[in-house]
C-alpha cells in the first residue's frame, strides 16, 4: 500500500529515524552544552550547515519525496512539541538542559568554566565589548544561559537572588551583587 510516493513501511523508517535523530541531537547538545547553542562562528555555522544535511539525509532515507518530507517534518514539530510539555516538568526540564554557568564574577574571569562551556577568553572579551563594558571591574557576572547566549550583569545594581537560583557557580558571587 503507498501514502502518496511512499509504502507505509518506509513512511514508519522517515517517523523512526526523525524521533531517533531528534533525540540524538538533544543528547549532544545536552553533553556538549550550552556552546553548541552559543552565537556562531564561520566554523560553528559550517558545522551546522553539515549537521542539518546530515540529519535531513538521516531522517529522509536515500529517496526522499515530498511526503516523506512532510511526514519527517511533521514528525519533528510533533517531538517538539511533546518535549516542551516535558519540559513543564522541573525535574525533567533541568535533566533535559544544561543550567546556566557562571563564567565571572565579581570582574573576575572563571576559566575553569570557559573550559567547562567550551568558550575561549577572546569570545568572552568580545561578548564584553558588545555589553559596553570598559572594565573588567565593571562585571558583577557574566553567565552563560541554557540557550547559549551570554549574559552581563553590571556592578552597581544588585541582582535578585531568584534570578540567580538555576546558576551553577552562583556561591561564588560577591554578597554586594546579590539581593536577598
């Protein structure tokens, strides 16, 4: 029997294979961090061309059709979809992501954490830049968030302790910045 252009059989290896990569993907990025999510390079943008031709060749098989397509696609908006309403779980949202990190405080910079995250000082001098920072001194924090965007929080202002309550590295910020 054929769904349009595809037999059932192959219509369950495109649902298969795009839940298998779907999941695959939430398992690297989980091990990899919060980096492969970060504002892209040359290189990270050339990776993630690769990537998605990759998974599209994974999820759509060796001929792929328009249905196949539709149904893979389909498949991925409904994977989404289930995952967002996982992810109204605490428990199951901090075991699916990566909490944020904590990369300085206090003007200091953390390198174990660069290296934790992946990010290079210069990446980090120029996310500082970008936040009008003149002064490492300037810094009460600077976290890496779960979708790989960096945050920079001044000195000057205190931050409210519930912003910070997710932060891994978050005992290491000077009492002054932190509003109880």
């Amino acid at each position: 029997m054929h769904l349009v252009g595809l037999t059932w059989a192959d219509a369950l290896a495109v649902i298969v294979s795009a839940a298998g990569v779907y999941v695959a993907f939430l398992l690297l990025v989980r091990l990899v961090g919060q980096r492969a999510l970060a504002a892209m390079s040359s290189f990270d943008f050339a990776a993630v061309i690769a990537l998605g031709a990759v998974m599209g060749r994974a999820v759509l098989g060796y001929r792929p059709t328009l249905a196949a397509g539709l149904l893979g696609m389909g498949t991925l908006f409904v994977l989404q979809a289930l995952f967002g309403r996982l992810r109204r779980n605490r428990r199951l949202d901090r075991a699916m992501s990566n909490l944020p990190l904590l990369l300085m405080a206090n003007g200091e910079i953390l390198h174990d954490n660069l290296r934790k995250a992946q990010i290079v000082e210069d990446e980090l001098r120029q996310k500082l830049r970008l936040s009008a920072v003149h002064r490492y001194d300037d810094v009460a924090a600077v976290i890496l968030e779960r979708t790989g965007a960096i945050s920079v929080l001044r000195r000057g202002e205190t931050i409210d302790s519930d912003l910070l309550s997710d932060v891994r590295g978050r005992e290491l910020l000077a009492p002054e910045h932190i509003r109880r």
